[in-house]
DNA sequence: ATGAATCTTGACTTTTTTGTATAGATTACT
DNA sequence: AGTAATCTATACAAAAAAGTCAAGATTCAT
C-alpha cells in the first residue's frame, strides 16, 4: 500500500499555507515555486483542500489561500481522506459478523478483517494529528504516545 | 493512502493455496475460478508470490502451487512488501536528523516523519501478522493485542 | 471603466498501474 | 514418442491516476 503524490502534494501545499505570515495568504504561483510543482497542479489540489474546508480562497488581485480553520482543527486524517480516500471502502461484511464487526468464516472475511484491522489502527493515529502537530518542534512519535 | 488491487488479489491467492488439501497443491485454473479472476492475472500474481520465497510450483500435469513454507512464517507484511512496495520509499533525510533519526526543520522532514511515523507504526503490526493468524479461527485483534 | 492579478472549472494529454494474450517450457500419463 | 496438462515469460491492451491546458469569473488598483 502506498501514499499516492496527491497525497503528498496535498500535504505540503496546506503545510506552506500554514507556515505562511503574508496577512494575504498564499497564491498559487507562491506555492508552485516553492514546492517545485505547476502552478495547474497545484490549483487542482487546493481545489480538493478547498472542498474539503480545510482553506479558503479570496480571489483577485489580493487573493490567495489560507487556513479556514486553526491548525488544532485541521486533522490531518481529515485531510488525507479528502485527498486520497479511504484506505479500503467496505459496506461489505454487514451480516455473519463476528464480536467486534469482524467475521472469519470466508477468505473473503480474512482479508476484510486484516484491512479493517490495519484501517482502524490508522484511523486512530490520524485522527489524533492534527496540522499543528506536523508545524511544531516537537517529535510526532512523542506526540502519539501522550494521546 | 490505499491498497492496490495486486495486494488483495495476492494475498486471497495466498490464503487459498494455504487452505488447499489437496496434496498437489492448486492449479491457476482451480485458484482462478475460486476467486473469480482471470488465469492469466493469476499467473502474473502468483509469479511474484514465487519470486518472493512464499510459494513454491511444480510443473507438468500434476503440478500446481503450495507454500513454501509454514504459514507461521509467512509474515504478511512481507507479503505486502513484495506485491505492492513500501509505503513510502526513502533514502532522504540522512543528514540533518534529530533524535530517533527524524528532523523537523523544513516542510519535506514534516512530512517525511509523518509518513516514517506511519510506516513504522503498520510495520510493527505487520511484521506480527503470519499467514497461520488469517487462516486461523482467532480474532486478529486479540493476535494485535497479545503480541 | 479598464487592466492586471488572482482563483475556478472542465476538458484534454500523459504516465502509471492493471489486466490480457500469446508463445514457449516442463512434466506425467498413456 | 506423443499428447495433454501444467507453469513461465514477455509483450500487448485497457483502465486509472496524475498532470496540463485553456477559457472563464472575480477582485482590486488605477
């Protein structure tokens, strides 16, 4: 399993939105530059952290991106989802469950209950970043073992 | 971040050729039909399988494929490994690092301990996880939880 | 008002991943 | 030996993801 690049890329974008002091927010070809990505690229991902809330845009000649929220709010699980979905989609499993949601009569359930198992271990975790954990000084491992 | 089609599709071929009883192991055609794919996806999949150490074949007419080891050492993350890479491919970062190996002076070390922090959380787990805990009859939370 | 700078949207192209097909090699049975 | 069943490998095709482009809409400064 893998990050996908807007993955990544969506990260950074809002990480450079976050860190800016400009009382205008960031424009595209700001953060095109310093991400080394086209500016067409990167307005295709502010799009999907737009849509998501995560920021929001003033246009014209002042315009520019900023943080719709503070970065305490901003959960990077939140964010990822937005930019490249949910680790396995279900729906599926619903009867012949198990204790806990998880049943083990098929290799179809095997698989279920390994992906959910590794979904819920994630979800934990990224749910309990937020994008003021990634701007701080401190170390996210410590950061995870106090939550 | 999701899974990719080769790893599901790899680990339920796993999971059936574990399961199978008969002593000749099982054929791409029988392995095929169980799990709704074509032969030929299952031969590419099987391949890696192989090339990986996790399985063995035999040719001829009574051929087929079985493990090549006990299900207990099969380590799924291994398995993942080999069907669809690592989560996040490094070699950056070397220089500059602060305790434990993680920096947090520019964007890229955010994210690049963010994405090692994660990494290194599901290779815990998955490094755990042996074929035997799929095909077994125990919840794999209760295996998570013991380990 | 006009122009320059910005964001917005949808269509398009390229690249990567996934899946398919074909030809070949090996083995066992008769 | 010959045939049928199997695995093996490479090249090809289809689908999905990523990235680009172009036309439009909004805002501010002059």
């Amino acid at each position: 399993m893998k990050f996908s690049t807007q993955e990544e890329y969506g990260i950074r974008c809002l990480l450079r939105i976050a860190r800016a002091t400009t009382s205008n927010g960031l424009t595209i070809p700001e953060i095109s530059q310093f991400e080394g990505l086209t500016p067409s690229n990167v307005g295709k991902i502010l799009r999907l952290l737009r849509l998501g809330g995560f920021i929001e845009s003033a246009r014209g000649q002042t315009g520019g991106y900023k943080l719709a929220r503070v970065p305490e709010e901003i959960i990077i699980g939140d964010v990822l989802s937005v930019l490249g979905g949910k680790l396995y989609e279900d729906g599926f499993c619903s009867v012949h469950a198990g204790v806990e949601g998880i049943c083990h009569n098929s290799i179809d359930c095997s698989i279920r209950s390994l992906w959910t198992t590794i979904q819920n271990l994630l979800d934990g975790v990224l749910s309990k970043i937020s994008l003021k954990d990634l701007t701080g000084k401190d170390e996210l491992i410590q950061i995870m073992i106090n939550n």
